[in-house]
C-alpha cells in the first residue's frame, strides 16, 4: 500500500512540473496549492532533494524545483524512494540476500510475476503523464 508519504511525494512533483517554468517554487505555495501541511511537506521534500529528484535553494526566492524534465521521472523512482521497495516480497527487494529457499520455493515465481506487473505499472507512468496541456 502507498502511504500519504508516497502519494502527497507525487503530487509535490506533479505541482513542481506545473510550474517548472517559474524557477525555485517556494514549499509553501505548494502547501497551499497542495492542501498539505507545510511541515509535513518539508520532510518529503527533504527525501526528495536527498534522492536528486529536485534540487532546494534557500533564501530570497528560494523554494524547490525539478533537476530534470517532467518525461524523464518514472512514477516509480519517486514512489520507491519515498516508500521504499515495491517487491511484494522481501526476498524480490533490490537489497536482499539469497534466499536459501529460492530453488525449491513453489511461490517464487508467482512473486516474480506480480512483482513485474507492479514495477511495469509504476515504471511505465511518467510524471509528464499527469500534466493538463495548457
């Protein structure tokens, strides 16, 4: 399941799209635009900056904005960094040891299906997929 975390992550990126042609977009237009608590944005904004997804500047027309264009963000590269994995299992998880139990599991490849079809959901959908044309 996506927590708020991962879905309130979303659509900071969807707003820093929208406005990605007016330089640093300070936290708290988002907030207001968002109908998100400007604290709470700020610790997702945080893992968004410390994952090079967007770049902040502080100060005097200070804010947040995108490090790269809005086609080149994969939905799931934003809710995998706030979420974490999205393997169904752990022994699927990116950093996971060998299962001793791999070769003889009767359900690892089941996982492995459901797992693709999540990973090719989110991976398919890109950031730009959820911007109106103006």
């Amino acid at each position: 399941m996506v927590s708020t975390k991962g879905r309130y992550a979303l659509r900071v990126m969807i707003d820093l799209a929208e406005h990605k042609d007016d330089g640093f977009v300070p936290l708290k237009e988002i907030a207001e635009r968002q109908e998100i608590s400007k604290k709470y944005l700020e610790s997702i904004v945080s893992v968004l900056v410390k994952g090079k997804l967007i770049a902040g500047s502080s100060g005097k027309g200070g804010g947040y904005r995108l490090c790269r264009p809005p086609e080149q963000y994969p939905v799931g590269e934003i809710i995998e960094l706030t979420e974490g994995t999205l393997a169904p299992i752990a022994c699927l998880a990116a950093d996971s040891t060998n299962c001793p139990r791999a070769g003889k599991c009767q359900t690892l490849s089941f996982w492995h299906e459901f797992d693709g079809m999540v990973h090719g959901f989110f991976y398919s959908h890109r950031l730009s997929d959820f911007l109106s044309s103006k």
